[in-house]
C-alpha cells in the first residue's frame, strides 16, 4: 500500500499576528477529522534555531546577513533533518503545519535592507508548501498583542520596523511562487472566527483538490 504524503501548510503574518493560537486550533479541528499532524516552527527548535533565538532576543550580536544565512540554515536542517524534518514527516503520511517558512525571510530580511534577490537565492532549496494562511492583522493590534506579552523585547518588535515588513509582505504575495495555495483573511477578528474562515478555506480548497 503506498502513504499518501500528507500536506505542508505554512502559517504567516507579522509579530503578534496570530499564527500561534490558529496553528493549534486547525491542528485540533485535522485530528477530529482523522488526519495525522505535526506542527513545528521557524526559527526551530533545532541548533540553528536556538542560536538564531539568543540573537532575536539580544543575548548575541549577528549581523543582519549572517542572520539572514542562519535563517536560511535553519529552513534547511527543519526541512531535510534525517530524524524529524518535514519531507519525512510529508512522506509518513502526516500534515505538518508550519509557524513561518520562507515568506518570512523573504518579508523581514528585505526589511533589514538586504536585497530580496539574495535573500531568495540563498533561500532556494526551500520547497513549495501546498498551502500558505497569511494572518492579516493590522500592525497597531500586533504592537498592542506583543506589548501585553512578557517577551516583548525582540529585534523586531518595533512599530516602524513591523509597518515595513507589512508592506514586504504585500508585495510579495502578490508574485512568490512560494505560497503553495494562498489564503489570506483578516487576523483582527476574534481566535473563534478567524478559525472558521481558516477552516472554511481549507474546505473548500480540498474539495477543489
Ligand atoms: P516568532 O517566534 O514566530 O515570533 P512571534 O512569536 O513574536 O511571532 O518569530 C521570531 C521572529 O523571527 C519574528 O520576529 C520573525 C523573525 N523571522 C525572520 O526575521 N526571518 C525568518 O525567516 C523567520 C522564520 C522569522
């Protein structure tokens, strides 16, 4: 009997967007439905993650590149890993739903001024997911979510900053051949509704399959 590779399904949005809180409720409403599912997350909990996780929150000093080449890094060892990367789990049958993957890259190191060219080049082994869900949520709601957290010092919890990643974000959804399937809904709205729409997405898209 051949396994049916299950689906990758990347969650996007600005800091304090909301893909955390919509990850584990589509990873809930999969399992009702019989699915098996892995989630993971960007900067991962592997040893590049863990490194690039001191520099986000001020305890190293890497330059915007360098921190742009682990990113890269990252995505690769989350991606290919022997043990748990996400073309294994794919190939087990599995979805594996993903908080940030390329597009974040490509939206926050262009911010930092580093040309985009580059950053998708030294990002090319990053495979296409079948599905992207960009949380839409307007940058004055992710300031005031990140300013309740306790973790709010990050380096780019900034207002400026997450303004300028918004409008990457645009522009690149308009043309990246990264997204897979693109489903775009507000973020503003409450966990239980965005959830349906997410949900409702999903659906229809499968049954378009
Ligand atoms: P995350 O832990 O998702 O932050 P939060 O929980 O605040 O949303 O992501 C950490 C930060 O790393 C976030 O500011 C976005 C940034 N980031 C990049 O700059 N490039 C990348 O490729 C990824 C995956 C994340």
């Amino acid at each position: 009997m051949t396994t049916t590779r299950g689906k990758f399904v990347v969650f996007e949005g600005l800091d304090g967007a909301g893909t955390s809180t919509q990850i584990t409720r589509l990873r809930d409403w999969l399992v009702e439905r019989g699915e098996r599912v892995e989630t993971s997350r960007e900067p991962s909990d592997g040893p590049i993650g863990l490194l690039i996780r001191q520099a986000l929150g001020h305890r190293l000093d890497i330059d915007p590149a360098t921190l742009a080449l682990l990113f890269a890094a990252d995505r690769t060892d989350h991606l290919f890993n022997a043990t748990d990367g996400v073309v294994r789990t794919l190939e087990s049958g599995a979805w594996v739903l993903t908080d940030r993957y390329v597009l974040s890259s490509l939206a926050y190191q262009a911010t930092t001024g580093l040309p985009p060219e580059w950053v998708a080049q030294i990002n090319a082994r990053a495979i296409e997911p079948d599905l992207t869900i960009f949380i839409d949520t307007p940058v004055d709601v992710c300031v005031a979510r990140i300013d309740g957290r306790s973790s709010r010092d990050e380096l780019f919890h900034k207002r400026d900053f997450l303004a300028r990643t918004a409008a990457e974000y645009d522009r690149i959804l308009t043309h990246s051949r990264l997204t897979g399937h693109l489903l775009r809904l507000p973020g503003d709205a409450p966990p239980d509704t965005v959830a349906a729409e997410i949900t409702r997405g999903i659906e229809a898209w499968l049954a378009g399959k």
